[in-house]
C-alpha cells in the first residue's frame, strides 16, 4: 500500500481531553443542582445534535436544565461556557513535543495529512492559534459539516477536500465513537492510538486499548506512525493480553 495521507483523530490522538482542565462533569452537575445520572444520560442523547452542529454546549445546558425541572441558570450556564471554551483555547496551545515531532517528521517526507474530529465546536473555538493546524492540509470538524464518525460520509468528505480515494489513507484514532471501523469501512487502513489512552487507563480501565483497538494493529508511541509511513513496520495488534496496556 502507498500512503499518500495521514488522516488523524483529534481527542486523545493529538490531545487529550482528560489534560484539558474543563469543568468536570461533577462539578456541572453542582453548579446546576442537577442529578448526575440524569445529567449523564441526557447529556449522552444530546450528542448526535451536539456533533452535528445542531446544539451548541450552552443550549445543551439550557436544554437539559429546563428538561430536569431545574431553573434555568444562565449566569452558571454562561460561567461554564466560557470557562469550557478557555480550557480548550488553553489546551490547543500546548500541544507534547512527542505529537508535533511526529507531525514534522511524517511531512518532511512528502506526505499529506489531515484531520476528522467529532466536536461540538466548543472544543476547537481557537484552532488556528494551535500549533497543530499549520501541519494539516485539511481539517473536518463535525459540527461544522453535519456528519458525525463513524458516517462513512465524514471519511470520504475528507477524502474528496484532500484529492484522493481512502484507500491511499492511513487513519490513527484512538478507537473511541467507533471510528476506526467506520475509517476501514470506506477502504482506509486504521490504526489504534494507545499513547493517551495507557495514560489514562485509572479513567478508562485496563483494557482500554484492547477495547478501543477492537482487533486492529496498535501504535503504543507517537514515533510509530512516521515508522509506519516510512515503512519501518513493527506493528501490534489489539487482541493481545491485558499486560501489555
């Protein structure tokens, strides 16, 4: 196979969301005198209309407020807002050595990258004032075009904005929403990013990467995937044992 793009997941790929700092759903749950599991569960519906565009974070707050009974808040509503929105900013702008070398490397040897994201928009307010958006070509946000992965529609929508049929593609995902079966689905070639994910398995649970990976190769570092695209391939798959996450 000749690569000729890089295509990456966003969360937990390039960042984590769990180093962001944002108001945690414990505390929005406290702030908004909200039950947490009824917070949880109405918060988990909201997210197709959330990364299709349809609901930003504050009307999503003020959707399951007014649907919980509760009052609607909009001082707290807007507090969380906005200090959601600064965490993010905050975040993009300290971006791991590691992730940016690896970036480097895989387009000083000629090839092209470019990025799909599920978000709801609040998360990616500032991206151009990250260090990560100069490397890629083409950048897919969701909210921004109503298709939410693993919709073969956002793959190939990235596809068509970069010139090439996904089976010149690569895609590294760290699994989540599905999304490295629904990139293998349209003809890419998916890998598991474990690098974030074997930080956080207190959060996620041990077999996080296992359970991500869902039987395709792993990639345990970021210097992987310019190995990869260079051709240096020493890959692991997602079905090995617990000990090696």
């Amino acid at each position: 196979m000749a690569i000729k793009v890089v295509i990456f997941d966003l969360f937990e790929t390039l960042i984590s969301e769990f180093d962001a700092r944002h108001p945690s759903t414990t505390e929005v749950v406290q702030t908004l005198g909200l039950p947490a599991e009824d917070f949880q569960r109405e918060y988990q519906n909201l997210r197709p209309a959330r990364y299709t565009g349809q609901l930003d974070y504050t009307a999503s707050l003020r959707y399951i407020v007014g649907k919980l009974g509760g009052k609607s808040r909009e001082n707290a509503i807007k507090t969380l807002t906005e200090r959601r929105q600064s965490a993010f900013i905050t975040h993009l702008r300290c971006i791991e050595p590691e992730i940016l070398d690896m970036l480097n490397e895989i387009t000083t040897s000629g090839i092209r990258i470019g990025l799909i994201s599920n978000t709801d928009g609040s998360e990616v307010l500032d991206w151009a004032s990250s260090p990560l958006s100069s490397f890629f070509e083409v950048t897919i946000f969701s909210h921004a075009v109503g298709k939410v992965k693993p919709d073969p529609h956002i793959y190939q929508h990235a596809c068509k904005n970069l010139g090439v049929v996904p089976s010149d593609c690569i895609f590294i995902g760290d699994g989540n929403s599905d999304e490295l079966r629904g990139a293998a689905r349209v003809g890419m070639l998916p890998f598991c990013a474990a690098w974030f994910l074997r930080q956080h398995t207190d959060l996620l649970g041990e077999g996080i990467v296992i359970q991500r990976a869902m039987g395709y190769p792993v990639l345990y570092h970021p210097s992987e995937v310019a190995d990869q695209v260079n051709g240096k391939v020493a890959l692991h798959t997602g079905n090995l044992n617990s000990n090696s996450v």
